[in-house]
C-alpha cells in the first residue's frame, strides 16, 4: 500500500515538467540541451502550479489537480509569449571541448555520488526531522482541505509550524497526496536524490555556456558530491533545502551564462529564483542578492532597458510572495514572515560566539571540505578571480554569509539555533564557490587563449 | 609543455568531489540494511533512537482513535520535552484528529491534556487509568476517557 502510493505520489510529480513545457519549448532554450530543459521545464511547471494553488486558495476554489496543471500551463505558455518568437544572432553554441579522461572521472564521480544519496535516502538515514514537525503535517493537513487551510494554519496549538513559512514544497507534497490518495513519508524522502538528479542532469549544459564541458563536468560533480554528502550528514531529506538548492544554484548558472541584452535567460533565471522564493524563507535574501548582483554587472543601456530585466529577474518572486502574503493577510493569519525581532535590534556581543558556532558546525559537517575545497579552488585560479563571473556567485556568497550571520545575531545566544540550522542553511555558499571558481577559471583559460 | 592555469583548481574540485563521494559511500549502512525496506523513515537517520519508535508507535495507534475524535499523547514517565515532541509527532501521524499536546514548548499543559477524548500513553502503563482501555501495544496504551474537560484556553 504505501510502496504502491509511494510510486504514485513521485509519478505525479511529472506533471511538474509538463507544465513548464510551453515555456522551455521556446527555441532560444535549446543551448542549454534537452536534459536542461527537462529540469528547468519541472522547476518552472512547479512554480507555476504553486502559484496557481495559491490564488485558487484566494479565490476559495478547492484544487482539482487536472484544472490546476491546465491554468499552471497556460501561465508557463503566458510566460513564453513575453519572449521573441526568433532570438537573431544567437547560434546554439555546442559545449566547447571533450570531456576527456578529466571529465569522464568527473561524470563517474556524478553517478558515484547520485546513488550515495539514493542508498542514503533508500535507507532512510538521510531523513530531515523537520519532515514530521511540519513539512508533511502541513502536507497533509493541505490535502485533506485541498487548500492552504486556514483554520488549520490559523490554530494557535501549530504556531510551530512555521505558519507564514513559503508554501511550495508542502504545496507539491499535498498535489503528490491528492494525486496518490495517500501521503507516503518516504516519497518526500526520495525527492532527495531526485533533485541531486536533476542538478546532476541540468548543470552541465548550462555551465558549458561559460565554460569548456570538462570543467562545467568537474564544478557539477563538486557540487552534486558536496550537496549530497552534506544532505546525508544533515539530514535534509524530505526537507526544502534540496528544491532551494536546486532552484537557487540553476538560476546562478543561468545567469552566469547569460548573453548579455538576450530577454530569455534572465526571465528563465527569474522563474528560478521565484521557485526559490517560493520555496524557503532564505530565498527571499538569494533573489534580491542575486538579482540585483546581476544588474549591476550587466546594467542596460538606459532606465527602460533596466527596468524590463528587473521584471523579468524579480517578477515572479513578486508576484508569488505578493500572493502568499495577500492571503496571509486576508485570512489574517500573517502579514509577512515570523522573525526573531525589530530588525535592528542585533546582540553585538553575540557576534564572537555566532561565528565560532557556524565555524564548529560547518567543521562539524566532513571536516568543512565542503567549503574549504572550493575556496581554495578559487583562490587558485589566478586572474580570473577578478572576472565578473567568479565576483558574482562570491558576491552572492558573502551577501547570505552576512545576512545568515545578522539572523543569528538577533538572539543573544544563538548557539542551539546555529546547531540546528548553519550547516544546512550555509550549504549554498559551497555551491556558489564553486560556481565562482568555475568562473574564476573559466576566464583565466580565456585570458590565457586571447593571449596566445 | 606546462599545464594551463585552469588544471591545479580543476583538478582541486574534481579530487574535492572523489573525496566526498567516496565519504558518502562509507557513511552508508551495511549493504543489507540498504535493500531492506526501513520500518520507518528514520531507521538510520541521527535522531532514529527517538523519532523512529515514536513514528512505528503512532502509525499502529490511528486504528485505535476515530477520525474526528480529540487525542493527546504522552510518555510514563512523564517529561515536558518529550510529550511536547510527541504532540508534535501525533499531528504528523494522526490525520484527521484533533491532537491536543500534554506539554508544549517545554511545560505541561493540563488544561489542553484533561479535554482530550482519547489519551494515548508511550511506555509503562499509567499508575492511574485515564479511562477506559481501549488498545495496548508493545510500546504503550491508549485510553477513551468517560468524560472529558471542556476545551483548554490554547485549544479552543
């Protein structure tokens, strides 16, 4: 029984790519090749869908999973007509080079590390206990109302559920329940290894845009052996902080490899980073770090040109949370997210003992390797550590670190929280650094060619 | 012939990633314990001494406890952090009840505890009965009370 509605519950989720297909159809997507597709079109179909769920919540329309995936698609085809019909001047560049023996270990390492992950998943030893406080509780408590439930979110006795908390996750794990009839605990779980999947999957065609295929095959293979590595010894799955990592790592890369003045990677790169926002409270920070990071480095010629990509990199971001929080609001239930205090009010003298505890928690998760490597990679890197392209994801990178750092400095003593919560949270900064030395190296091999 | 630049971070990541997959790998449970279907999805998990029986305990309950029907959980002998994170796990568990805690946030809470219709009890028997005995498991009891207290001031 659960084993038959497990296998419903993650088969429902192909409806996902479904709806993202309209707008990854579009053909200035092809660069990124198919397996990219596929992923961003699952991650778009997902946001899409969530968005959906949530005005029909509005509207008090109870979901009904076959209406749900048509308007979910119909937004992602709304979303497709924005682009131009023809991208001139924009060739499908192949993914410069051979992977080579480099990029073959690399890809062994890939596989290697994706079935670490699904034993680790499969044996249930990687399970995040945040998935029974609240992310299958909310789940199930969504699909028994086929709604985000306000008596059930309003109910004082599950102020612990992080009630203003972003509803995507718990929102695809109650669209999986309707859809199996049941809400299987290990389905959740399997997500785990399946979005490592798809990072594994979509990463290197989009990586190839900047960089040549054996590195781009390298940085995924360090990101997908930390990510699951730290998955296991953090016990994340069944949690967020897989489909975060996911969304939020897909929309640096995209970014990364953004031609500039094109509409379409950066409204792709936006679709992803309002997964993001729409997935955890940290994607909040991410998106207006990275959106205005992006800005910045590729500004447009003039104010309109600036203001249309601003659209496309935080529209979708605003539009969701514009909706969560409208709900929140009119079933007054909150007005925005919970906090651990006035903004400024900050424990100055709790600075010393928040890094000491972030620094024995990272150290605690495999010795730091996970940060240490890819900070010691880009520092290597020569020049290239000055290219707009390793700056990025670094600038991102200290943005969170200090953002993360300031949360934790509004108690007075952090110590429990920090436990709880740095390695996981603080597991993206691993990615983007390797998303920087990738950079980095990238455009040191660049300089090194133009030079002869 | 010298390597170009880009090799020594390259080649950084790339025995970074061996490293950590290989660690993955051991840090994997026997091979048998893989293919083995776990009870609970937190067999091998870090909290798998506390979450685990409470997980198989209270999914073998719901049978016992009526949809529709208040329910309040906890653990002889009796300790606020405990009964506070099986409240928590008896929301998770127990679809379609009424869970109602016995602690919370780390101190009792008589008033929600005595409005419960059913009281589910982990570990050794009360020394006083609740009610009226209804099932019993290897790991605990559960009860129907004759009449339980209005609603408690949180739970209303």
């Amino acid at each position: 029984m659960e084993m038959r509605s497990g296998f419903f519950w993650l088969a429902s989720l192909l409806a996902f790519p479904v709806a993202g297909a309209p707008l990854l159809l579009h053909p200035s997507f092809r660069r990124y090749g198919a397996s990219a597709r596929a992923v961003f079109a699952g991650a778009a179909g997902a946001f899409a869908i969530t968005l959906v769920l949530v005005l029909a919540t509005l509207a008090g329309w109870p979901w009904r999973l076959l209406p749900v995936v048509l308007v979910g698609t119909a937004l992602c085809l709304l979303l497709r007509l924005v682009l131009p019909p023809v991208v001139p001047g924009n060739p499908v560049r192949s993914a410069g080079g051979t992977p080579g023996p480099v990029g073959w270990s690399a890809l062994a390492i890939i596989v290697l590390a994706l079935a670490a992950a699904t034993a680790a998943a499969a044996s249930a030893s990687a399970t995040s206990p945040d998935l029974l406080l609240f992310w299958g509780p909310k789940a199930e408590a969504f699909s028994a109302a086929r709604g985000f439930d306000p008596e059930y979110l309003g109910d004082p006795l599950h102020r612990y559920q992080h009630v203003s908390y972003p509803p995507l996750v718990p929102a695809v794990y109650a669209f999986g329940a309707i859809a199996a009839g049941r809400f299987p605990w290990m389905g959740p779980v399997a997500t785990f290894p399946l979005l490592l999947a798809a990072l594994a999957l979509a990463l290197p065609g989009t990586l190839a845009r900047f960089a040549s295929r054996r590195d781009a095959l390298v940085a995924t293979a360090m990101i997908v052996a930390s990510a699951g590595f730290l998955g296991d010894s953090l016990d994340i799955a069944g949690n967020a902080d897989p489909a975060l990592l996911l969304f939020e790592i897909l929309a640096i890369a995209v970014l990364m490899g953004a031609p500039k003045g094109e509409p379409a990677p950066e409204l792709l790169a936006g679709v992803l980073l309002g997964a993001a926002a729409a997935a955890k409270v940290e994607g909040l920070p991410f998106v207006l770090a990275a959106g205005s990071f992006h800005l910045l480095r590729r500004g447009g010629p003039g104010l309109v040109s600036t203001v249309g990509r601003g659209v496309r990199l935080f529209g979708p971001s605003a539009a969701f949370l514009g909706a969560w929080f409208a709900f929140g609001a009119m079933r007054g239930l909150f007005r925005g997210y919970e906090s651990y205090g006035p903004l400024l009010e900050i424990h100055g003298s709790a600075l010393p003992v928040a890094l000491r505890t972030i620094a024995t928690s990272l150290a605690s998760a495999g010795w730091a390797l996970a940060w240490t490597i890819p900070l010691a990679a880009l520092l290597m890197a020569g020049r290239g550590v000055r290219s707009s392209n390793a700056i990025f994801p670094a600038a991102v990178a200290a943005t969170l670190g200090v953002f993360f750092l300031f949360t934790y400095i509004h108690l007075a003593d952090p110590t429990l929280l920090i436990g709880w919560s740095a390695g996981r949270i603080f597991m993206i900064v691993s990615c983007l650094l390797v998303l920087a030395a990738l950079g980095a190296t990238s455009a040191s091999a660049s300089d090194e060619r133009r030079s002869g | 012939m010298s390597a170009p630049r880009g090799s020594a971070p390259i080649g950084l990541l790339l025995a970074g990633a061996a490293a950590l997959a290989a660690w993955s790998v051991a840090r994997l449970p026997p091979p048998a314990e893989i293919l083995r279907a776990p009870e609970t999805p937190y067999e091998h998990s870090d909290v798998r001494y506390t979450a685990g029986p409470t997980f198989l305990f209270l999914t073998r309950v719901g049978p016992f406890v009526p949809r529709g029907a208040t329910v309040t959980i906890y653990e002889e002998p009796r300790d606020p952090g405990r009964d506070g994170n099986l409240f928590e796990a008896g929301v998770a568990l127990l679809p379609g009840r009424r869970v109602l805690p016995a602690a919370q946030w780390g101190a009792f809470t008589p008033e929600d505890e005595a409005a419960a219709e059913y009281v589910v009890i982990q570990g050794t028997g009360p020394a006083v009965p609740p009610g009226r005995l209804v099932g019993a498991l290897e790991k605990g009891t559960i009860w129907r009370r004759h009449r339980p207290s209005p609603l408690g001031s949180t739970s209303r």
